[in-house]
C-alpha cells in the first residue's frame, strides 16, 4: 500500500492524531502527513502511505491556499480564538480600508513565527515555551503572498483567501493586517484549499471513510511532484539511476533541477537532479523490493 490519501481534516482534531486514525485503520506503520494543520483548522491534509513517505518533503514545500476567518477587535496570545484575549480595540475599520490593507499585503515580506508554533528552539518547539510563559527570540523569515481576496465583510468579521508560499503562518498575517488599519485582529477560522496542484475534491477521503472507500482512493507516489519537470529514460539508464549511478542528461528543464523519472514503459522510478554539470544523479527513488 503506497501513496497519498487527500484528508480532508475536521476541526478539534490534531494532525497527529489524523494519522493515528489512519494508521489503526489501513493497519500501516508507515504513514505519515505532509504540512501540519492546527487543531482549529480544517481541509487539506496530505497523508503520505508506504513508499510515498519519501517524497512528503517534496508535497510540505508545495504553495498553499487557504480560506480565513478573522475577527477585528481583539487578539490572543496564540493568534487564533484558542488562546486567550490579551488585548483589545473598539475600533473597526471601514470595508474599503479592510480592502486596501489587504491588497497591500501581497507580495515578498519577512515574518516572525509566532510563539505558539511547532519550530523548535533549544530541543524543544516554540509552544513548549511558550507554556511556560518563557518568550525567545525568532529569526524572520522569508514569505511570499502571492495573492488575497477579499470574500465577505460581515460587520467585525472578514473572510478571505490567501494563496502563499511555505512557512506563512496565518495567524500572524491576521495580525499584522489587523495592526496595520490600526486595530487588533484574530484568526476565527482556517481551512486549507489546496496544496500544489492537490484540491479538495471528489478525491478527498475523511477520517471515518471506511477502509475500502480510503484504499480506493489512494493517489500514486508522484502525484505531489507534478510540478517537477518529467523525463523518461530507456532501460539500460533506468537501471544506472535505480543502482545509484549517475548518467549524463543535458536536456532543457522549465523548473529547478529536480525532475521526475520515469521508464519507456511510463513506471515512475522517483525523484533526480541534475547537476551544473549536466549529471543526472538519483535523489530519492521508489525501492525495487
């Protein structure tokens, strides 16, 4: 049993305890997800299976699109509604304002994970700290939001959709929008639309989907790669690539250096790079065995 189920994760529940579920039901140890959800959140959450636990680095690093409810008037010390209320402001601004700030986030900027976190400092991850009501210095770090829609302005309440790069912790940019209209802002809500290519859609399993519905839509071990470029090779450089060998390749590629190999007989093998030095060289590949 190998590849990604597509869960569409409820709310209350930890991404951890997802994979718990799965596990105990498809009777697999190796299973694992790719991109941590808080509890509060829901939506897409890739679960890698068998072999496809090998490219769940690859499916992490992918764009996200979120949908995101927030609440102008208060934040909290864990960003969302889970926390508890450490400052407030009667001021809420006007629909047009909340428009133009929002627009005005787009594009690169450096971001401060916030406390409650999972990154670790010191062997243990920020939220630990955090806890113990011990506060540490965070390096920023580099985010791209590549695009926000305004969806709904329901007096205090906005919602909207953000599609960033890896590592944009949500509650943080709710709370930067909310500081610059000068007021406060709370995230309320948070579900996640898409992963790369990956939707929710008519392939999304849930967490009490009977076995037989989840195995029958277990996606193939490629399938978060798709934004690599795809090469296939004939069998004698296939078996090269698969005994850990490099070869020599000196095609074009549209993306980074990472491309996913294949046979003539279209059987993905697993993931490459090809060097400076027009090498191609096996990265992570799909075992034989």
């Amino acid at each position: 049993m190998h590849g990604f189920l597509l869960l569409d994760k409820p709310e209350g529940v930890s991404s951890a305890n997802c994979v718990y579920k799965l596990r105990s039901k498809l009777s697999t140890k190796r299973i694992g997800h790719c991109g941590t959800l808080d509890p509060l959140a829901t939506g897409l959450l890739p679960i890698c299976i068998g072999e496809a636990t090998k490219f769940s680095n690859y499916a992490t690093n992918l764009d996200k699109v979120y949908e995101v409810g927030l609440e102008f008037g208060t934040e909290t010390d864990t960003g969302d509604i889970t926390g508890k209320i450490v400052s407030k402001s009667k001021f809420i601004p006007s629909d047009q304002g909340i428009k133009q700030a929002i627009d005005n986030l787009k594009g690169p900027q450096n971001q401060i994970p916030p406390m409650y976190s999972a990154i670790k400092i010191n062997g243990n991850p920020l939220y630990y700290w955090a806890r113990k009501g011990v506060y540490l210095h965070r390096e920023p770090r580099s985010i791209l939001i590549k695009n926000i829609e305004l969806i709904k302005v329901s007096g205090n309440i906005v919602t909207m959709k953000v599609s960033c790069t890896k590592g944009t912790y949500i509650r943080t940019l709710v709370e930067t929008l909310g500081r610059n209209l000068g007021s406060l802002a709370t995230m309320i809500s948070l579900r996640r639309l898409e992963v790369g290519d990956m939707q929710l859609n008519q392939e999304s399993v849930t967490i009490d989907d009977a076995l037989e519905s989840l195995v029958k839509k277990i996606l193939p071990c490629d399938v978060m790669c798709q934004e690599m470029d795809r090469i296939e090779l004939n069998s004698e450089d296939a078996k090269k690539i698969r005994n850990g060998l490099a070869i020599d390749y000196n095609a074009p590629l549209k993306n980074n250096r990472l491309v996913r190999i294949y046979t003539e007989s279209k059987i993905f093998i697993g993931i490459g790079e090809v060097s400076e030095k027009y090498k191609l060289l096996p990265k992570r590949l799909l075992s034989t065995n």
